[in-house]
C-alpha cells in the first residue's frame, strides 16, 4: 500500500496552491493508495476525511506538520493542535503520550526548517522523511543515511504544495492502512519504506547509496521564489 504521507492543502496550509479535489485526483492518477493532509499547525481536514475517503474512494488521512524550535516534525495521533510553540523533544514527549507518531520531515534541508543533528540527540522519534519531493538529492540522501544509522523508520513524501507534485514520492506500507491508527502503527514498528515516482511507477530504494534525483530543480526554484516550499 502506498501512501503519499506529505500534502498540504490549499484550505488549511498558508503556502499550498492545491486544493484537496485536485492532490486527491493527481495521487490517484499517479497509482497511490491514498495520502496523508499535514498542514502547518492545523488539522482542519481531519473533519472532512472520512467523507473525502468515501466520496473518492482513496484514503485520506490528517497529521500535521508543526514547527518546533528546532525544526518541522510530522506528528499523528494528536487529539488537538498545541496552543503554543514548543521544543521537538515537548512535541514528541506529547505525541508519545497520546500513542501517536512523530517523524522528521526533511531532516537536512537547509531553509532553517530541518532538524539536522539535532534528531541525535531527541529521544522518542519514530521516523525520518529520507525522500522529500520538495528537497534537493543530497539533503535528502544526509536523512537516509541518519536514519539507517540511527534504526528509525524511513519515509517518503511528496510534501507537495502545487498540483503537479502529488506523489512524486511516497511511502510504501507493508500492511495495509485503513485509519491513522494503522498508518501509525506501522511507523512506530518500522513497517514502511520510501519510494519514488518513475515512468509512472514506483520503485522502491533500499539502501542510503540508492540515491535518485526526486526533485523538479525547475519546479524547485519556482516555488522557492514564491515561498511555497515549507
């Protein structure tokens, strides 16, 4: 089962040009099983999900991606957004104790928004992005390789914010994903794995030195002068 694990929607995210019709058409044209909503600081698509999963027949779940101090942290399992901001190791002390996950979205990208080192040092984390459509190869292959080091899950996702980038990458689930509780089961038991959109397929990348361009530089420079890339 492949899902997407990285969109944010024009309704709910201050930067996204993609409204949620439009990522739930492209994922499904791209071959994925569904994806995940995680806006910045809302989890206002959660209301609206089942009825999507239903009206689309395509498997709409909602995270968050959330600011911490120390950089972006996708979370689910929360109950509600946190009312104030908050340091990485709070945010995932938090999410532990409600049973959800929190992994590192684009540990290494260098816009003051990745974590960096400074996962080493964050106990209770889940997983690391290792494959963001939004972010240039090498970045991307610095989190592969943390995350192989360090034993935590591995992920991929498109972290889409315009139409034409759902699914270029993605997460591949080796049980099947029904609800949050099952996606988030999966992560905390490393059951997942990345991969990447080619010639209309996706294949899957198994080591740190399996290391494949998912990025647009193009598509990347555009939104970056626009400000679209969280």
């Amino acid at each position: 089962m492949i899902l997407d694990t990285h969109v944010h929607s024009k309704e709910f995210s201050y930067d996204s040009l993609l409204p949620i019709r439009e990522a739930i058409l492209r994922g499904k044209a791209a071959g994925l099983d569904g994806l995940c909503v995680t806006d910045h600081e809302h989890m206002g698509m959660r209301r609206l999900a089942d009825q999507l999963t239903r009206r689309y027949d395509f498997l709409v779940l909602v995270g968050m991606e959330f600011l911490t101090f120390e950089g972006d942290l996708l979370v689910f399992g929360l109950d509600r957004v946190p009312n104030r901001a908050m340091h990485a190791d709070e945010l995932v002390s938090l999410v532990n104790s409600q049973g959800g996950c929190a992994i590192s979205a684009h540990p290494f990208r260098d816009n003051g928004r990745g974590m960096g080192n400074e996962i080493r040092g964050l106990h209770g984390l889940h997983g690391l992005e290792s494959v963001n459509g939004s972010t240039r190869q090498h970045h991307n292959a610095m989190a592969s390789d943390l995350a192989f080091e360090l034993g935590l899950a591995r992920l991929g996702g498109s972290d889409a914010h315009l139409p034409e980038r759902v699914g270029l990458c993605a997460t591949r689930f080796s049980e099947p994903v029904r609800n949050e509780r099952d996606l988030i089961w999966a992560v905390r038991s490393g059951l997942v794995e990345p991969v990447v959109l080619e010639y209309g397929q996706y294949r899957t990348l198994k080591m740190p030195v399996d290391r494949v361009p998912v990025i647009d530089a193009s598509s990347l420079r555009a939104e970056q002068k626009q400000q679209y890339v969280s």
